[in-house]
C-alpha cells in the first residue's frame, strides 16, 4: 500500500532522524541553525554518496562535513556565474558580429539559414514576444526601433534582448555553411562550440538555480579535444569547467575565476572528495 500523507518533522527530530543513522553532532546549535536556513530535504542531496547501506552513514560522518561541502559547493557555483556571465556577454558579441558581416543584420529571419526551420519559426516567436514584453515594459530601444524601422531589429539588438539558451539554440540551429562563414567568432570547429554552448547553458542554469553541482552526474557529454584528457569523468563539473577555459579569451577575467576557485578549495579541501566533482590531482595545472 502506498504512503499518502508523510509528517513534518521538526529541526530537533530532523537531527534525531540523523543520528540514528550514524550521522554525529558535535555541535547541535549549529546543525539546528544551519537546517533553519537550509532545509533537510535540501541538504539530503548532499550526504546520499556517504552512506555504507541502507540508513547508515560511513563511520565518522559529521554534520560540519555535510555543512562544509554544502557551503563549498555555493562557492563552486557562485564562481562559476562569475565567469560564465563573461563569457555569455562575449559569445552574443562574437556571434553578433560575424553574423551581421558574413550574412547580413536581418538575415536571422531568413528560414533558409537554418537547418529545421520549424526550431526556427519556434525561435522566432518567442523573440517577438520577447521584443512585445519589452515594448510593454517601455524598454527606450524597442520603442526607437518600432517607430523608426518598423519593428525590423538588427541582430546585433537582438542577441541582447535574448538569453544564453536563445543564442546557443539559434547558433546550433544555423546551417554548417553559415557556420562555416563565421568561423571567425572562436579558434575551433563548430561542432565542437555547439557542444560547448549547450553544455555551459546547463551548468549556467545549475548555478543561477541553486542546484546541487557535488555528486551529480550531468546530463550531457560534452565534446572534447584530441588536447584535452580522455579520462576525464565527462558527467562530473570538472570537464564543463574545462570547456570555459576555450570559450574565455580573456585571460585577466580566467585568471581571476581560477584564483577563485584556488581559495575556495584551500578553504574546503579537507571535507570533500575531489572525485565527487571529477577533478583530477593536477586540476590547478590544467586550468591555468
């Protein structure tokens, strides 16, 4: 018979419920504190890699471990946002740009430079909603462009109006030989800046989520280069991480994001596993 109804518990019985599967305490204040602003059920995501067997814990598994990975793991995510939002900001530009020179700035409403032109018209629709909201919304440019050229928007407009998901959907929809034209905008083949795209469309969606990049497994492979490592763990953040490395040319704002991330795990090193992200021993080497 299937369970209908399952009873709140409160943060003391919450702590009860850990104990008794070998999770210890030696500070009870703090776990009650730290389950107040971060919910149970949350942090469950955090100690599943850390059980023997079934209800029971490894032996010497603390709270302050669980705590520590679930801080390092904001960390993790809050430098990632640091450096994917340049590279969201560059990678519009880039595709802007060569777009609008090697075919032309209204060429996006063409159907015949896209592979499905169904995905198109998709896309399209909802760059006119968005373009409609933001006229609602008295967004100054919208409103100059629909009274001067007739709602017509260069691309170069509309790349900012759109997300990264947008950009990445509307480049890996284009025809290989419109691709093929703009290979000025990055050093690789766009097979390889599809997968990219849409793997750091993920991560980034991940991170301005809040979700859980510790122990997770991502749903996508990326592509790699004949460069890179092949034993890599494709479905851990390492690799995405990786990734941006290739698609950040600015090497002052690389640089900071790898600084970061060496402070962020001198302070965390000693309560995670670096298998559970898929980092290797030589990452710090790898990323410079």
């Amino acid at each position: 018979m299937l369970k209908t109804d399952k009873p709140a518990t409160t943060y003391r019985e919450q702590i009860g419920i850990l104990k008794k599967k070998g999770m210890l305490f030696p500070n009870e204040i703090f776990a009650e504190n730290f389950l107040e602003k971060v919910q149970y059920y949350r942090l469950s995501g955090y100690w599943l890699s850390y059980f023997e067997e079934k209800d029971k814990f490894v032996d010497g598994l603390s709270f302050e471990k669980i705590a520590s990975i679930y801080i390092f793991d904001k960390e993790l995510r809050n430098n990632l946002l640091y450096v994917i939002d340049n590279i969201e900001t560059e990678v519009k530009s880039k595709i802007a740009y060569r777009f609008v020179h090697d075919c032309s700035p209204l060429s996006y409403m063409n159907a015949q430079n896209f592979r499905r032109e169904e995905y198109h018209a998709i896309w399209l629709e909802k760059f006119y909603r968005i373009a409609n909201i933001k006229d609602r919304n008295k967004e100054l440019f919208v409103s100059w462009y629909k009274d001067n050229y007739n709602s017509k928007f260069p691309f170069w407009v509309v790349v900012e109006m759109c997300n990264f998901n947008d950009i990445s959907k509307f480049y890996n929809n284009l025809k290989p030989k419109v691709k093929k034209r703009m290979r000025g905008c990055f050093q690789h083949d766009y097979e390889y800046i599809e997968s990219w795209l849409h793997t750091t469309v993920l991560i980034r969606n991940i991170c301005a989520h809040n979700g859980r990049l510790y122990n997770r497994s991502l749903a996508i492979t990326p592509k790699l280069l004949t460069e890179m490592p092949q034993d890599l763990n494709t479905k851990r953040i390492f690799t995405p991480i990786l990734i941006l490395k290739y698609l950040c040319s600015d090497r002052e704002i690389w640089n900071e994001f790898v600084k970061r991330m060496e402070k962020t795990f001198d302070k965390y090193e000693e309560w995670f596993e670096l298998e559970q992200i898929g980092f290797p021993s030589n990452w710090r080497s790898l990323l410079k």
